[in-house]
C-alpha cells in the first residue's frame, strides 16, 4: 500500500507509465487500518474507487486527518473475499502489504487489512471485474511471491503487474445496470502527461 498517492486535481490518481484505468466506482465505504496518526490506527471513509491493471486506489470525498487517498498494489493483495451478509451491504474484505523501499526494514511494517462496502447500488459490474483481474495478474505473474510472505523475502516490483493483458477483459466485461460502476473504455485524460515510474519517488521526480 501508499497512503495518500499523488492526485490530479479533479482527484483522478496520476497514473504510472504502462497503467489502464479499467473502472471508477463511486458511492463506496473504505475500511483500512494501522494508518499513522489516525485514531486507533483505523480510517473510515466515503468516497470512490479506481481500478487499473497495476492497483486499487480508494479517494476520499473529504478527507479524514491526513487521510485523503490510498493505493493497493494488486500484487500485494491476498486474502480477498466477497461477502453478501443478509442484513448489511455486500462487500469486499482482504490483505494488503505495505510498499516498503529497498533502504527500509520490511520486517518494521505489518499487514493492512481492508474492506470495501458497496453503500449505493449493486456491484454486479464492479466485483467480478476486480476478481478476475487479480486473478489475471497473479497468473501472469506467477514467479512472484505469494502473500504473506517472510519478512527476508525479496519483494516483488509491484509495477510488474502492467505488463498483464486487460484490454480483452475490459471489452468483455458485463455490465450489471443496478451498479453504477463507470468503465473506462478510453482512458481519462488527466491535466497533465505527468506520469510515475515509481511508487518510492515522489511524482515530480518521476514524470516525463
């Protein structure tokens, strides 16, 4: 994960160079914990959704604290669930690790758990996307280490996740009309051609 990724403006995150936004979801509850400086370590928020190739982002609508954004690499994620309880609303609960820098003790930072609420609408469209593409990306890549993994173990690149075929699936996808879940069959065009290489840098530094 990365608390708070780089934003454009419109509150679209700055994509990476080789990333496909595949969907947007608004009208969704975020659930993250072990966040610095939030009370109990744990975040509440509303807001909406962006899926890639390369990662979840969940956007604030107003921020909490300093929380404002939060970026799930899919190659860290593990341990997802879709649940449809009979009194509350269908979600999406699992594990993210933390992105750590090379210089940086991995073994100093511990599992985020997640959860994903669907408050408006269905979720016909947004779940089974998000499931098969984490799937897609775990095939694709399955020389990379399985989660959790030990803290010794080398981390794989989380970028690494682009190089997974999406665009089939995209144009495959069934739309569900009772979900309000945009996809994007053109990428969105952001106020820039800013682009990032890399999670560890700051966007600045990294776009062309």
């Amino acid at each position: 994960m990365a608390l708070n990724p780089p934003l454009f403006p419109n509150g679209m995150p700055v994509p990476f160079v080789g990333e496909i936004f595949v969907l947007a979801r608004d009208g969704v509850e975020f659930e993250i914990d072990k966040i610095p400086d939030a009370p109990g370590g744990h975040v509440k928020a509303k807001g909406t959704i962006y899926l890639s190739n390369i990662r979840i982002v969940f956007v604030a609508k107003k921020p909490v604290g300093n929380f404002v954004a939060f970026d799930m690499p899919l190659l860290y994620v593990h341990g997802e669930k879709f649940n449809q309880p009979i009194f509350f609303c269908n979600n999406i609960t699992g594990y993210v690790e933390p992105v750590v820098a090379d210089e940086q003790q991995r073994a100093l930072y511990s599992t985020h758990s997640f959860k994903i609420l669907f408050k408006e609408g269905g979720c016909g469209t947004f779940v089974p996307l998000f499931l098969n593409l984490i799937q897609s990306v775990r095939q694709f890549n399955q020389h990379t280490a399985a989660y959790p993994a030990p803290p010794t173990a080398p981390r794989v690149d989380p970028l690494q996740a682009a190089q997974t075929p999406v665009e089939d699936m995209m144009r495959r996808a069934y739309v569900d009309p009772n979900d309000p879940t945009k996809i994007f069959l053109q990428q969105p065009t952001g106020e820039s051609q800013l682009r990032r290489r890399a999670y560890n840098s700051r966007a600045t530094e990294d776009s062309y």
